[in-house]
C-alpha cells in the first residue's frame, strides 16, 4: 500500500489497472522494469526494505529492479509518468482488452 502522503495521478492510477488487463504475459524485464517504477511511484522508501536472501531469485530480481530505478534518482512524479508511458507501450506489445477480467500481473 503507497505511503498517504504521496498523491497519485489519475493517470497512474489507470494504468495500475490498465496493466492487469494486458491480454499476454509481458516479459520478464518488461515486469521489473514496471515494478521499479512503481515502487518510486507510490513513494516508498528503498532504504526502508530488507533485501531479500541469497536464495530468493525473484524477490532479489524484484528489489533490484526497485535498486535501479532508485538509483536514478527520479522523482515520485517522473516515475508515475515513465509508468504509464511502460504500460501504453506493453499495452501495444502484449494486447489488452478493456474488458478482460483484471488479474495481477506476473502472478
């Protein structure tokens, strides 16, 4: 859940959902690139996680992913609008449908 102080636009808001309506899986780097920009969208803190364990390939892909994008030192702002922008162009890539069921990405 985003922190409460961090306002999020309409428009990421939209395409929050807009990304569990993709009609086929999106890659792998296409994923961490979007959860990146996500985790610096919604506000939070890289120095507040925990870095995952040695064994825990997904969750270290995952926090890595988050990593980088932190490291370019974006604002809350410039991550929400490279978020949407990701989702417009997976969007074109993978098929999406407007009235598909939502589901989670990359569950």
């Amino acid at each position: 859940m985003p922190p409460a102080t961090v306002p999020l636009s309409p428009e990421f808001e939209k395409a929050i959902a807009d990304s569990k309506k993709l009609t086929s899986k999106p890659s792998n780097e296409d994923m961490l690139e979007l959860y990146g920009l996500y985790k610096v969208g919604t506000g939070e803190k890289f120095a507040d996680a925990t870095p995952p364990g040695m064994f825990e390939l997904k969750n270290k892909a995952k926090y890595n992913a988050w990593d980088a994008v932190h490291k370019e030192g974006i604002s809350v702002e410039t991550a929400q609008s490279r978020y949407v922008a990701k989702v417009e162009e997976m969007k074109v890539t993978y098929g999406y449908d407007e009235n598909k069921v939502p589901e989670t990405v990359g569950a």
